[in-house]
C-alpha cells in the first residue's frame, strides 16, 4: 500500500466520550464531528459514540447528509447558518437542525428546527444581544431547540465570566420565548472549566480525539490516532543531497519513506534527515513502517500550530485503520 497509514483507536474515542458523559451528567452532551471528526473519520466515530451521546455537531450541511446516509438518527446540529433557501430544505429533508443567527437566517429557516446563536465576544457567528428580539420575532418559537454561543478565551477566567454573564442574560430572553430551551456556550475548554459553565449541555470536540484546548490538559483523556508511513527503498548514501537539500555530512544507508507535505504533514517539521519533498521523506532508521505521529501536540509544537490543525491534516491522503 503506498498512502500512508492512519490507526484509529475507537475504543479510546468511545472511553473518551464515557469520561464526557461522566462529567455532563445528565445534559445534553453533542460529540463535535466536523471536519470529518478531526480527521478521524466523522461517519466511524459517530457510530462508535452514537449511543453515548444525545447528538452531533457539524460544520456544514454536506457533513450532516453523510451522517445520515451512513445511518446516524440522532440530531444533527449545522454550525454554518443556511445561506439560501436550497440550504435550509436540504436540512429540512435529511432532519438536520439549523443555526440561526440572523433575521435573514431566522426567515430562511421556516419550519426547521433550529438554534439561536449569540455573539457574546467571539464575533465570529451570532447576532448581537440587542438584536435577539427581532430574531426571535422572525423564527417559530416552538421550532428552537437552544441558545448557544462559544468562549473564546476559555483558558482566561474573567473574559470567560463575562461571556457567561452574557449568555446568561440571552438564554433568558430566549426562554421567554420558549420555556422548554437549553443552552450551550462551552466547548471542550468549558467542559473542563466545569461548574456554572455546563449550563443545560455542551459540545465537545477535541476532547473526543485525546486532546485538549490550549491552557488545559486532557487529564484522562487517550489520543487515538497514529499516522504509519511505509519504506519505499534503501539506499547507500552517495553524497550529494539529502532530497531537495545539500547534505551536511557524510551519511550511511538511508530508508526512504511514502510520506510528505502533500500528505497533510509539515514541510519545515523534519520527520527524518532535512526537509520533507512533496511525496516522501528519507531517515537514517531502517524500520519498514515508521511511525509518524503519535502526538499531535507534540508535533503541533514543532510546527508553531495547533493539535486542531494537526489531526485534520494528516489523514486526508491517508488509508484508516480502525480498531473496534
């Protein structure tokens, strides 16, 4: 096989999600599947979780089409608010559950069921708290869900606090409206806040992979993927370069492997000897099958990002292995 080779431990995601439903208790708990589960395989992961949690988040309405078809029934959160009509029937016909944020997207919505999204700093999606009331003029109350919005410094406790107060203030507008409401304003930075930021339920994302926000840690809590690259040839150093690079000492034999930056992995973030090229990266060592990564933080520091960033990358051209 010449892609590369990602292991994808259900069984880690699944206790992960076991240790989420531990600390929500009995909220409303949503595993975060966009971006096709950061990387892990959306439809897997669903299905590995599906009985643990009370629904899903997705980014766009593509991502929740693809849950359904692969046979997921529980609700289906879009992030993304519809952006004309052909969106919200989509959602309509395949039961996905819409993010209203605006009056526009409160008009589009329709009978859809739906969450009010409000902007409590982030400035990122949501309508602002003084234009809530015409938005929820424009949507069927009995057609909201929740109101939810996001921290955006979760690791911060007086701008999370602020937030909060916020959201407070909005979540009670909202069940004005329609008393049967939850809300959500944390994510996996919330979660492990804890206490008053749990409100009615929350969402979590990184969390589920074996990760956690910067500023926290994911204290019990297990990574579940590594990326395996395969040997392509040995070679005796020749002198010369190093791939694209002139070599800077005299080298023995050297393993060549199927693996580079066209594969989600960093150019600058040596894997071997020097840079990578495009397809492949040449090493010292002789294994046949080299393990890559095993700790996305570790190579997110190296490559001056974010373990985010990391694990929705290098799976793309990737053959997944799952472990059940």
């Amino acid at each position: 096989m010449q892609k590369t080779i990602s292991v994808i431990d259900l069984r880690a995601i699944r206790q992960n999600a076991l240790n989420l439903r531990k600390i929500l208790g009995n909220r409303f708990f949503y595993a975060v599947v966009k971006a096709d589960a950061y990387g892990h395989g959306a439809e897997e992961v669903a299905r590995a979780v599906e009985d643990v949690v009370d629904g899903f988040c997705v980014a766009i309405i593509d991502e929740g089409i693809a849950l359904r078809v692969a046979g997921v029934s529980k609700p289906v959160l879009v992030f993304t608010p519809p952006l004309d009509k052909s969106d919200a029937d989509r959602a309509a016909f395949y039961s996905l559950e819409l993010t209203v944020n605006s009056v526009e997207t409160a008009a589009l919505c329709g009978d859809n069921l739906c969450h009010i999204k409000v902007n409590t700093g982030m400035n990122r999606s949501g309508c602002n708290l003084l234009e809530l009331t015409k938005v929820l003029d424009a949507v069927k109350a009995d057609n909201i869900i929740s109101v939810y919005s996001h921290l955006y410094a979760p690791e911060n406790s007086a701008e999370s606090r602020k937030q909060l107060a916020l959201f407070t203030r909005a979540e009670k507008i909202v069940k004005a409206r329609n008393s049967n409401i939850f809300g959500h304003l944390s994510a996996s930075g919330g979660v492990l806040r804890g206490g008053e930021y749990l409100l009615g339920g929350a969402r979590a994302g990184i969390l589920l992979y074996g990760y956690a926000p910067i500023g926290f840690y994911a204290k019990g809590f297990t990574p579940a993927l590594k990326v395996y690259a395969r040997r392509t040839q040995q070679t005796q150093f020749i002198g010369g370069g190093i791939g694209y690079n002139i070599a800077d000492k005299n080298y023995g034999k050297l393993s060549v492997y199927r693996l580079g930056y066209a594969d989600g992995f960093f150019r600058g973030v040596p894997l071997g000897e020097k840079t990578l090229c495009m397809d492949a990266f040449i090493s010292n060592g002789g294994e046949a099958m080299k393990c890559v990564l095993s700790d996305a933080d570790a190579y997110a520091r190296l490559a001056g990002t974010i373990s985010y960033e990391v694990l929705t990358s290098v799976t793309k051209r990737s053959e997944r292995v799952y472990l059940r």
